[in-house]
C-alpha cells in the first residue's frame, strides 16, 4: 500500500508541474514573454531560472514524494513492524 502511496504522491507532483508550466506557456505565447526576458535581462542566471521552470515536472514528482512520505510517515513505520 505504501508504493501506491508513492505513486499518487509522485504523479499528483508531475502533473501540477506540468500544469504550471502549462501556464507559463500559454502567458507566453499569449505576448508576454517572461521566461524569454529573463535570458535577456539576467543573462546566465535568467536562463537557469527558466530552465528550472521547464523542470518543474520533475520537481513536482521529487515533492510529491516527500510529501508523501512525511505525511504518512506514522502510518508507513506503524505497518512495517
């Protein structure tokens, strides 16, 4: 049951990342170019910010994770033993 846990926590993570970054795609493409800015206007560090917006996916399956694991972690050590 834990890894089904895991597994909601994780995809329930990638897909508000995704949906975030959803958002910022659609505010670019709709002439408001934010994460294009920042390369211009910050130089290297702009772009790194807009690279870890193009990794929030990936982010969000890492903290659906530990939330997921703090949340249930009396359950998870109470079922272990």
């Amino acid at each position: 049951m834990k890894y089904i846990y895991y597994g909601f926590g994780g995809f329930i993570g990638f897909v508000c990342g995704v949906l975030i970054n959803l958002i910022f795609y659609g505010v670019e493409k709709s002439g408001h170019p934010i994460l294009t800015n920042l390369g211009r206007n910050y130089g290297l560090f702009g772009r790194y910010l807009a690279e870890l917006v193009n990794a929030l996916p990936i982010f969000g399956v890492a903290l659906g994770l530990i939330m997921v694991k703090i949340m249930f972690q009396k359950e998870f050590d109470s079922r272990d033993k």
